[in-house]
C-alpha cells in the first residue's frame, strides 16, 4: 500500500482575508457615523421669544413669517437703526412692522416714524402711538376673547372676516381721518390712521393673533396676511436694551467726602504713632538653672514609688495608651470601653478576653498587685501599641 504526501495548502486570497479582518470595526464606524449623523439632525438651535419670527413655540410667530415670505420679502431686524437701513434699502412698497416698541428710546421712535412708510403696530405703548398715529389714543379693553366681527369698510378686514383680535382698543380724535374695525366697547381693536406724509398706521391692540398658537384661529391668518400686504415687510423686533458699563460704590460718594477721609486718615496715623508701643531689640538673658525635660517625670515616678501608688502608675499608662490609640482607630474620645475593645482586638488580632483588663482592670487589679505585675502591664501595652501601628 502506497501513501501520497499531502500538497501543499494554497494560501489564502489577500482581499477575503482583508474583509473578514476589517468588516467588524467598518461595521462599528458606519454604526457610529449613522448615529452622529441621527442625532446632530435634532440640534438645530431656533430663537425662542414672544412675537419671534424665528420661533417655532406656541407664542412664536414662525408661522407667519413662512407665510409672508412666500409673497414678500421679509427682513428680520433687531435693533432701530438695523431697521432704519432695511427700509432705505427696500424703498418702494414698504412695510415696518413693529412690536415690543417699549424697548427702544423715544428718539428711535422718531427716527423710524420719520422714514415716511406704512407701519403696523402691535400693542403699541402710548408713546409710540403718539409719535406714529397722532390724535390715536387707547380708550379701553377688550375682555371678550371670541371671535369678533369686522363691521367697517376696510377691505382687508371685510374679506378676512370674523377674527380673534380681542385686547387693546382704540379711538381717534375727531378731524382725524382714521377707519376702526373690530369694534368693542368705546374702541376698535384695529384702527388705521392716514398720517400726514402720506402713509398709513395701523394699530393692532393684541399680538395673539401672530402667534404660531392663535394665527390658525377664526380669520386671523387671513387678518394679518391682508393687513401685512407690502413687496418688502420690515419685521422689527428689538432686542432688550444691554446695560453698559455700570457705577461703583466709590463712584456714588460724593467729592466732599472723599476728600474728608484724609484728615482722618492722617489723625488714625497719628494716634497709632503716639499709642504705638516702641519695643527694642531682643536681648538675651541667661537661665539661673538648667532643668533636664525627664527631670519631672522622674520626679512623678519618684513619688510614685515612695508612696507604693501602683494604681495611679497604672491608670497614667492606660490613660496614655488611650490617648494614643482611640484615634488612629477612628472612634471618638468618649467611645465606651466595649467599642474600644473590640476595636483593638480586630485591629492588633489579639484576643478581646485578654484586652478588655489590660485596658480597663476588675477590681482587684492583678496587674498593680506588686512591681513585676506593674511592669508586665507597661510591657503588654508596649506589645499592644507596636501592632496598632
């Protein structure tokens, strides 16, 4: 019988080695990319505010902004004189709309009412409706938050039709060319006013119906996309005004008094010169004997031994061992005798039953029964103090 020796084994192919190595971690890094990709799709930053263009919250008016834009161009502006530029560069048929106005000064207000263009309003303070409908004034308040009927000739509120516009309400002065829509009570919740340069402000008492919330409700969407009507809407909304700088303590004292601290200063430093005490150099004075430190001990020990007082040598060894020892092994000052024991038995792995009298003797003491005993104790200490440690 004749036997063939085996072949060689061919080598394996470089590419199927290759993927089998690194389809694990190419799986991993595609996992991971897949999941960064996933979750960087959820962190888009909006604005958040009330009345802001950008905010997609329930107070927001994102939702308005969309829909302008799909007609107008609509320039978001944050401070007056963004505004002021944003309505020179439009020209044309312009629109500045204009909310939270409390927050600009009273000469912006006149800046932007001299541009000369059609503005709306929204829930103008009384400053800002005199700078830009004069003879306009608030003559009360709606409270009635169903939707309201138009009842006036003005086509843009005729064609929207019932709307949800109950908050401030307004009247003009008789000579005043001005149309109110939306009447309650002693006012209109919208009124526009013709001004003398030719162009037109219009005063909305609420600004629910811009928000993302209200926009959808009754008329108002239709509201405010007739009333916002322009090629190019200014959509001002200023931002808080930012403290600068700021005035200190010191800043507030008044001249006169900075000055007085002076002479009283100078008086403190005068007073401390004449009570001060003047202390010379140290001098060196020589002892009249040299005392040893063990000098008192040996004394003690010396009385202690003439008076046979074994009890007091052996309460002073206790007494030190413990002062020692309790607080290395974490316990307070007044721990009771059975917490010291079983502390120092687990600690130094001797035997509580021979611990508890080395520490705290019966009575009669055996280990203060005579000098040997009384040594034998201040050795069994010694022992015991080297395993604590």
């Amino acid at each position: 019988m004749t036997t063939t020796a085996p072949g060689p084994v061919p080598p394996r192919s470089t590419p199927g080695r290759l993927w089998r190595a690194g389809r694990m971690p190419l799986a991993v890094i595609t996992v991971l990319v897949v999941a960064a990709v996933l979750l960087s799709l959820g962190e888009e930053q909006f604005p958040s505010g009330y009345l802001e263009p950008g905010s997609p919250e329930p107070h927001g008016s994102r939702a308005l902004a969309r829909l302008l834009g799909e007609d107008s161009d609509v320039t978001v502006a944050r401070t007056s004189p963004e505004a002021v530029r944003a309505v020179e560069r439009s020209g044309g048929d312009t629109l500045l709309l204009l909310m939270l106005d409390h927050r600009l000064l009273p000469e912006e207000l006149d800046t932007l009412a001299g541009l000369e263009t059609d503005t709306f309003l929204v829930q103008p303070s009384l400053r800002s409706l005199t700078t830009f409908a004069p003879g306009a004034d608030v003559t009360g308040r709606a409270h009635d938050d169903r939707a309201q009927a138009p009842d006036c000739a003005l086509p843009d509120a005729a064609l929207a039709g019932d709307a949800e516009v109950a908050g401030e309400v307004y009247s003009a002065e008789p000579g005043v060319e001005a149309l109110g829509c939306y009447p309650s009570g002693d006012g209109f919740s919208v009124l526009q006013v013709a001004r003398s340069d030719g162009s037109t402000t219009t005063v909305l008492g609420t600004g629910a119906p811009l928000t993302n919330r209200d926009l959808d409700a009754a008329g108002n969407a239709a509201l405010m996309l007739n009333l916002i009507d322009a090629e190019h809407v200014v959509w001002l909304r200023p931002d808080p005004p930012q403290e600068v700088g700021s005035a200190s303590p010191w800043d507030l004292v008044p001249p006169g008094l900075r000055w007085s601290l002076v002479p009283l200063a100078l008086a403190l430093l005068l007073f401390a010169l004449w009570r001060g005490r003047r202390m010379g150099a140290l001098v060196p004075e020589a002892l009249p004997v040299v005392v040893r430190a063990a000098e008192t001990t040996e004394g003690r020990a010396g009385l202690y031994q003439s008076r046979q007082a074994r009890d007091r040598v052996g309460a002073a060894l206790r007494e030190g061992f413990l002062e020692r020892s309790v607080p290395r092994l974490g316990l307070n000052p007044d721990a009771g005798p059975d917490a010291v024991v079983a502390a120092v038995a687990e600690r130094s792995g001797a035997d509580p039953q021979a611990v508890a009298p080395l520490l705290y003797p019966a009575q009669p003491d055996p280990y203060t029964a005579d000098d040997a005993a009384m040594l034998r104790l201040s050795e069994e200490l010694d022992r015991l103090s080297e395993d604590l440690r």
